[in-house]
C-alpha cells in the first residue's frame, strides 16, 4: 500500500511538493480551502476584457521551474511559456529623471553610464559583491535545507562575503554616491518583504539574482504557471479536493496521524505537508499559540487593479514611481505600522508584453503599495476606500492627470483579504520578515516540528517568492522521502 501525504493547500510550494511526492509513488490527497489553485498568484477577469493577476507579476531563477518538470521526467516548455522581459523594470525618481533595468547586462551598463556616468565602476564591484554573497548563501541558504553541520562545515570566509553586519541600505550607500542608485538598490529587499533600512545586507544577494538571471513573464497571466503545476500533480495521481479547509492537524504518539476538516470530518494519514503559512499551522492547525509571539511578519500589500481605458507610451511593463523619502516609508511601514503618506507606487502592465491582457488600445493596471502587516495601528474596513482615493489622487499628481475619468474597472486587495483568504500570517505577502540578522536562521524549518510533519511555503524556509516557495516545496518533499526511506 503507498503511504498517504494530506498536502494542506495548493499553493505554488504545495504543488511543488505534490508533484515530486506524486511521481515517487505516494498516495497524495491536496486539500485547498479556496475553489482554485494557485494561493496567493491569482487573477481577476472582468466583465469588460481585463485581465489581471493578483499576485505575483515577475517571475527570476527559471532554471528552478525548469528542475520542477525535469524531476518527473517532464518539459516545462511543454506546458507553459515563459517569455523573458526587455527589461526588469522602468523606475521613475522624484527629481523627475528615469532608469531602465534592461536585463541584457551590457544594455544594462549603457543606461547606468547614460544616467549615472560617475556610477559605471561601482556598478561593476557592486556586481562582484552581491555574486559574491550569491556564491556564499546558495548552498546553505538557497538550494538546500538549512543544516547546522552543513554550516560548521563551510568556509569562514564565507562569514564574510555575507555581510551580515550591515543593512541593505548602508552597504548600498557604501557603493554609490548617487542618492537615486542607492534607491534602486535599496528596492530589493522589498522582494522579500522587507526593509532595506533593517534588514541585513546579505539580502544583496538578490540584485545579483535578477541581474544574472533575469526576468520573466508567463504567456497568458502568471495563473498559468499554477495552472501548469496543477495539471503535472493530476497526471502524476494526485487528488485534490477543492473548498476544503483542515482545521486541525491530528497527532498520535508524537507523530502526525491525520487532519481534521471543517467540517468535523476526519482522515488519516502517514505525513503532512502543510503550504499553509507556518506560523497558522503550529499556532492553529497544531495549537500551539506561543509561536505567533516570536516572529515579526513581512510587509503586506495594497492593491488596486485598474482597467485603464488609454495607453501610456513612456510606461513600460513594470514600473516603479519612487517617494523622495524612502527611508520615511519604511519608518511608516514597519516602526509606526501605518500606509505610507508618499509611497513608492508600483505599477505592473502585463498588456504591454500580451496584448490579449487589455481590450485594444487600453492598458491592465497592477498598482501595488508597500503595506505594514496587519495591527491595531491601521484599520482597513475603515481606511480601505479613502486610501483608493489617496493612491488615485497621488497617481494624478504623478501626470496621470486623467486616470479617474479612465478608469472602467476597478478591484481592491487589502492586507486584510490575504489573512482571510490564504491565511496569511497577519496578512503578510511573504511570511516571517527578513529584517533581523538572524531571521534566516529563525526562519521555520521544512521538516516540521512534530515527526511526520514537513513545511512547504514562503513562510518556511527558504522564504518567499515563486521560486523560493518552489524550493520550499521540493526540500519537504526530499525531506519526507529520506525519513520515509524512499
Ligand atoms: C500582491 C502580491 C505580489 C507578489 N509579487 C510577487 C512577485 O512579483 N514575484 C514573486 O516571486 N512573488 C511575488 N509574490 C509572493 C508570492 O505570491 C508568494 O511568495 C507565493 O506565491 C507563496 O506561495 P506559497 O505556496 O507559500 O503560499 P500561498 O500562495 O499562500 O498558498 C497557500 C495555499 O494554502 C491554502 N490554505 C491555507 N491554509 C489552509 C488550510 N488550513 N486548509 C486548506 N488550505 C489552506 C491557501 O488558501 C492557499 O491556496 C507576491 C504576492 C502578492 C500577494
């Protein structure tokens, strides 16, 4: 008899589980609370020929969707496209002046000398140092569970190359003297939901990422990358049961011995993989209420999909209107825990790379807002219509002068909506923050607490981000094997 995994959600790291655990021979049964797959990469269809994903809207390191279908002896390209971007993003300063993160490196060093032309050396050892922390970190903290014995075992320089002492902000500025460089680099920390200002500048490690590995889009809305991974599960056996939410993980001596549905049903069986936020699982799913105290969430998000019935020739698919006080933001977000009076405003437009995702002549608005995770601090059943207004009128006074009367379709995302719909921990977009030292090593580990239990999400090691939650997924899987001698 093949032993039996309940994988609890069919997010992107539960499907990445399913998928590796299906094809080894497991019986898998995935139970998602929610009528679709894909967690938190969504999408909203309006009835006017939008189209817009919801979650994520970039995608870096296709090499680790590519392993995903390799591993079961499949093609990505057989199920999906993945099309490389011109450019990562078109980043707007408040000075008025703009830069284009081509992701062609020697595109990418004529716009830095055209834009910051005493800045072209830095960039070249900046370069070096974020490959450097690259190197340090893949094995230990990126294509592997974190191991302690791995660890001891590494080159103290290593230590080192890390540069865990400083933040992301003071080894940005360290490098550069132009104030809107050290911005640009200062966004990426953000990528992980957290803030340049605390967190440690080993997160540096991520402009190497997109620099050398570059961005992508998939063909026809990023859902279809769930969509893809939920067809691959289904050929390899696994069953899923839709709008079904676990309530209660079930231990017997120990050891994990089934689930608890809503619905007062219960199953049993060998292991669990839980894609569920990990805080949610040990706080509710397994009762123990401490764990919430010893985490701080990543920052969320504010979200507003706008059908915008014009065109915008200088935008280009992802782009970034900077605040002139960043260091403001972050203050607002994670220390007072309130919106940000001036935010960085992020606008994605998938229709300029798939014209099917506007009708013609008309452009999908993914307009996403920094947000501290959920507190007494902020009130969004309060605040949610007036800070539409705010970011409308903010986005006027940025020269889209027009946008109100444009706008022929509209979809808001609070903080609030994450925690409910995908139980987010207090609505955060990418789980536990980054924004302590030793936040990596805090981070809650794939092989879960209780035996027969493995994490599989952006909240478990080795955090968030659609590539990071697929590693996620493939470390619970490889974990579960080797206890089950498989
Ligand atoms: C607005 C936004 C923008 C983003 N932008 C990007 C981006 O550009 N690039 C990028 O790489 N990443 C981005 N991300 C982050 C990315 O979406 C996440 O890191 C990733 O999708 C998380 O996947 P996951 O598998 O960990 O969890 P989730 O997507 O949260 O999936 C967990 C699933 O488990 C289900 N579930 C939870 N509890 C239960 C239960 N008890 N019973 C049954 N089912 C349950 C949930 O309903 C959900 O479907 C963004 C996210 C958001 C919200």
């Amino acid at each position: 008899m093949p032993k039996h995994v309940i994988v609890i959600g069919a997010g992107l790291g539960g499907l990445s589980a399913a998928i590796r655990l299906a094809y080894r021979g497991f019986k898998v049964s995935v139970f998602e609370k929610n009528a679709t797959v894909g967690g938190k990469m969504q999408e909203v269809v309006s009835p006017n020929g939008y189209r817009f994903d919801t979650g994520p809207t970039l995608l870096t390191m296709p090499f680790v969707f590519e392993e995903l279908f390799q591993s079961v002896g499949k093609t990505l390209s057989d199920y999906l496209t993945l099309l490389p971007l011109e450019s990562a993003c078109k980043y707007f300063f408040s000075d008025g002046s703009s830069f284009t993160a081509y992701c062609d490196l020697n595109r990418l060093r004529e716009e830095i000398a055209r834009v910051f032309p005493s800045e072209i050396e830095n960039f070249e050892r900046y370069f070096q140092y974020s490959k450097r922390i690259y190197d340090a970190t893949a094995k230990h903290f990126i294509y592997n569970p974190l191991s302690f014995s791995r660890l001891l075992k590494s080159n103290p320089l290593d230590l080192l190359h890390i540069d865990a002492f400083s933040t992301a902000h003071a080894a940005n500025a360290r490098f550069f003297k132009d104030a809107r460089l050290v911005q640009f680099f200062d966004r990426f920390p953000t990528y992980v939901g957290s803030s340049p200002y605390l967190a440690p500048a080993t997160l540096n490690v991520i402009p190497f990422v997109e620099l050398a590995f570059g961005a992508f889009y998939v063909k026809g809305g990023m859902i279809e990358l769930a969509k893809a991974y939920h067809k691959l599960a289904e050929e390899l056996g696994a069953t899923f049961y839709f709008n079904h939410s676990i309530t209660r993980i079930l231990t017997s001596n120990a050891k994990v011995s089934g689930v608890q549905l809503a619905n007062g049903e219960t199953l049993t069986c060998d292991a669990i993989v839980s894609n569920d936020d990990a805080v949610h699982t040990y706080a509710d799913l397994l009762g123990k209420k401490h764990i919430a105290q010893k985490y701080e969430a990543s920052c969320s998000g504010f979200v507003l999909c706008l059908g915008v019935g014009a065109t915008h020739e200088h935008l280009a698919h992802h782009n970034i209107f900077f605040t002139s006080d960043y260091e403001h933001e972050f203050a607002e977000i994670f220390e007072q825990k309130v919106m940000p009076s001036e935010p960085t405003i992020y606008i994605s437009i998938s229709s300029k790379s798939d014209t099917g995702q506007a009708p013609e002549s008309k452009e999908n608005w993914f307009v996403l807002i920094n947000a501290p995770f959920l507190s007494p601090a902020y009130d969004w059943h309060e605040q949610k219509s007036a800070y539409r207004n705010f970011v409308v009128n903010r986005l006027k006074s940025l020269g889209f002068t027009h946008l109100e009367e444009q706008i022929e379709f509209e979809h808001i995302i609070t903080p609030m909506d994450l925690k409910m719909k995908f139980n987010s921990f207090r609505g955060s977009i990418y789980g536990i923050s980054s924004n302590k030292r030793i936040s990596a090593f805090l981070r809650p580990r794939n092989r879960g607490m209780v035996k027969g239990l493995y994490l599989a999400s952006g909240s478990a090691h080795p955090g968030g981000g659609t590539p990071m939650v697929t590693l996620s997924g493939k470390f619970a899987a490889e974990l579960l094997m080797e206890d089950f001698k498989v």
